[in-house]
C-alpha cells in the first residue's frame, strides 16, 4: 500500500490549491495518475480532460493579468463570459474526478471511509488527509510486522 499512495505534506496540497487559484488541484490530480492507475484501470478518472482544465486555468490566470494591456474591453468581455461557462465545466470536472476517486480509494483498501459532505466542501485536501492516513497505517503495519 505504501509504495502505491503517495504521502504529501497537507499544508503544502492547501497551501498551493489557494496561492495557485485552483491550477495546483489540476496538477495534484495529473500527479496521482500513476497511483490511482496501479490501484484500478476501469476506474475512470477523465485525466486527459485534467491536462486540458490544467492549461486553460494556466493560461486564464495569465491572461487575467496581462489581459487589460493587451485586449480592448469586448475582449475582456468575451473572456469573462468564456471563464464563467469553463467554470462550471471545472467544477463538474472536479466533483466527478473526487467521486470516482472515493470509490476507488474504498474499494482499495477496506478502512478508508471517506465522508461525502468533506469530500464535497474539501475535495482534493480530504482526499490526500485519506491518503496520508491510509500511508502511515501502512507503514504502522510493516513495522509491527
């Protein structure tokens, strides 16, 4: 089980979520690819449409900043009204990857129950907490054993 999840320090997976805008919880997904693959491949997590919300949200950020120089105001217009539509795409994106990577979690190993409210309210922060638990208890095992 150790050598499947990867432990990261929680602070730091908050801590970039927020300073990032959100483009770190892209990033957190396409990390763990590996890991949630080796666990089960008919679990599907949607990691391509993950590499393209990843960019989008990287290129919006930039774009927010150096927008005002470069667009006249129709074109900022026109992006605000794109940003609104691809929000709600990544909000769905996001909640559907969490879900999907909750029942993996739980079919994986028998003692991590994750909660559905804290996943909802805490998404990828909740899950890593899961994980980091799931890895020390594992690592309690081996010692023990």
């Amino acid at each position: 089980m150790t050598e499947v999840l990867k432990k990261k320090k929680l602070w730091i997976v908050v801590l970039l979520s927020i300073v990032t805008l959100g483009i770190y919880v892209g990033y957190w997904f396409l990390s763990a690819k590996s890991s949630f693959q080796l666990i089960n491949k008919k679990n599907y997590i949607p990691f391509k449409w993950w590499i393209v919300a990843t960019i989008y949200l990287s290129l919006s950020l930039i774009i927010s900043v150096i927008g005002e120089f470069v667009l006249t105001i129709y074109g900022l217009y026109m992006l605000d009204s794109m940003d609104l539509i691809l929000t709600y795409f990544y909000l769905a994106l996001l909640y559907y990857s969490i879900y999907r990577v909750k029942e993996l979690l739980e079919e994986y190993d028998d003692e991590i129950e994750l909660n559905k409210y804290l996943l909802f309210f805490f998404h990828i922060w909740y899950i890593q907490y899961k994980m980091n638990q799931a890895v020390n208890r594992g690592l309690a095992n081996e010692k023990t054993a």
